[in-house]
C-alpha cells in the first residue's frame, strides 16, 4: 500500500474540489426536498453512492475487504451509522428549525473533533489550529444569522418566523445531533483511513450508513418509490456530486492531514453555497455573508500554515 504523502499543492486541490463538490448538496436538496422527504434524500444519495462503488470495491479490492481485521470492520460499519445520523438529523432538522440555526449548530462539529481528537487520536490541538477554529466558528455563525440580519447603519435581526417553539427546540437538537454524528464519522476515518485504501473505506462505510438509512425508512414508513423523474435526477446528482465526489475526498485527505484540519476546511461549505446560488438562483451575497466567509478562509488559512510548518519540520 502506498505510503507517501502528496504534495501541499495536490492537497489543496483535493480539499477545493471537496469544498465545491459539497457546497452543491444545499442547493440540489432544495430541489429535491420540493417532493422527496428529508429522510428518503439522506437514504437515496448514501444508497446509489454505495451501488456506483460496489463493482471497483468488491472486484479490485475484494482481497483488502476480506483481510479486514474484525476491529477495522466493526470500526467501518460504526462510521457509516455516524454518517447516516448525520445526514438523518441534519436534513431532517431543515423542517423543523430555520437555515439559520441548522447552519450554525451543524457547524460546531469541528469544535467536538478538536475535543474528542486528542483523547483517542492523540493528536495535539495546537495554538493556529485553536485560533482557526474560533475564526471558522464565528464566520460560519455570521453566515447562518446573514439569513435574517442585514448590516445597514449597524446590524439589525429579524425574529425568525413559521416554526413554533417546540418545533424549533426539535429541530435545534436534531443540528446539533448532526455536528456530534459527523464529529464521530470524522474521527473514525481518520484512524481508519491510515490502515485501509479509499475505496474499500468509503465502500464499507457509505455502504453501511445506507443500510442505516433503509432501516429507518422501513420503521417510519418512507419508501424510495413514486417520485417524478425531474426529483430522481436531483438525488442522482446529490449522490454523485457530495457525496461521492465531495466526501469521498474528505476521506482520501484524512489519510494524510490531521481530523481538525479537515474538519475546518469543511466551514468553507457556507462559501461555495453562497457562490452557486449567486449562479444558479441569482441570489446575491449579502455584506454579512462576504464578512464570514473571509472570515473562514482566514481561519483555514492559519490552520493550514501550522501544519505546513510542522510538516516542514519533520522533514
């Protein structure tokens, strides 16, 4: 198995091409959720992913599945249900809770990896990478409140309206949820990702977070039938393109950068949103918007130099 680590250059064009391969997710499961339920999108984009990486995984990489140790295996099939709750609570909270507090709470999830990291991955959570954090946090925050506050003379909020307490009180624990389970997902692929090649990795954790996701849709009655043609194509294109393109990136990188890292440059998602739905919706970013996301990329920035500089160090 090949061990040397790619170039800084190969990496950050990896991490940008996951960045925008995921910043579509927003926009094609609005498309989608105008007929599908949340959870029957979560189930269709981990289920076809799975079938468009059977034939290479189980025909090239049968060997690797089949000297998998019994720890690795019950590791992969744990990161895969941490994937499914992901998706299950965060899209499923869209309808209870506004955009706004569902972006900032799913967001939180590289502050429980930079937590969890150095008590089961032993990896330090160094100064750059604390200070980054903080400036990933507040610019993704920024851009979950740019949705109902407008910066004119000073910064001005509108109280969010259509949900009642209770129903934003669920949906505010159900992001939440989604920022912990992706927090393990992460976590988990990183230590993984150092003994197993990607494809057999992504195979069997995309393959168990849709069997996950079947489960749930068997108890709570969805089925992935009798949907038009137009709302397929919307999650064939989130199963290929976030999915299959975008996370499956994420995970080829945590083989070679440490989990806080790659879970900072996920905040960057908000941007490459802001981005395509000035080009597909005409939706035009708004000051607060440009302001956090500066702020995200400055945040990656000053995490991103730390590790340069420790790599260089080592060499």
């Amino acid at each position: 198995m090949p061990t040397e680590k790619p170039s800084s250059l190969r990496l950050f064009i990896a991490i940008s091409v996951a960045i925008l391969a995921v910043s579509t997710s927003s926009v094609f499961i609005r498309f989608a959720q105008e007929e599908a339920p949340s959870l029957v999108i979560a189930a269709s984009r981990l289920l076809l992913a799975s079938l468009f990486l059977a034939p290479p995984a189980l025909i090239r990489h049968r060997e690797e599945l089949q000297n998998l140790s019994k720890k690795e295996l019950l590791l992969g099939l744990l990161s895969g249900i941490f994937l499914a709750i992901h998706f299950a609570t965060w899209i499923t909270s869209l309808e209870y809770t506004t955009i706004t507090n569902s972006v900032v709470l799913v967001s939180t999830s590289p502050l429980w990896v930079a937590i969890i990291a150095p008590i089961f991955l032993k990896e330090k959570l160094t100064k750059n990478i604390i200070v980054g954090m903080i400036l990933t946090l507040i610019g993704g925050t920024i851009i979950g409140f740019s949705e109902i506050c407008t910066w004119e003379k000073g910064i001005t909020c509108a109280s969010p309206t259509g949900f009642g307490l209770a129903e934003a009180s669920k949906g505010n624990f159900l992001a939440l949820a989604g920022a912990w389970a992706v927090a393990g997902y992460l976590l988990i692929g990183r230590q993984l990702r150092a003994k197993i090649t990607l494809i057999p990795y992504i195979f069997l954790v995309y393959g168990m977070a849709a069997i996950t996701m079947l489960l749930i849709l068997l108890i709570t009655g969805e089925t992935l039938l009798g949907y038009s043609p137009t709302t397929y194509f919307w999650l064939l294109l989130i199963a290929l393109f976030p999915q299959l393109i975008g996370h499956s990136t994420y995970n080829w990188a945590l083989r070679y950068l440490p989990v806080a890292l790659v879970a900072v440059t996920t905040l960057s998602e908000p941007i490459g949103s802001s981005i395509l739905a000035f080009l597909i919706l005409k939706e035009i970013p708004t000051s607060l918007q440009i302001i956090g996301g500066i702020l995200i990329l400055l945040g990656i920035y000053i995490t991103s130099q730390k590790e340069k500089r420790t790599k260089d160090k080592k060499e």
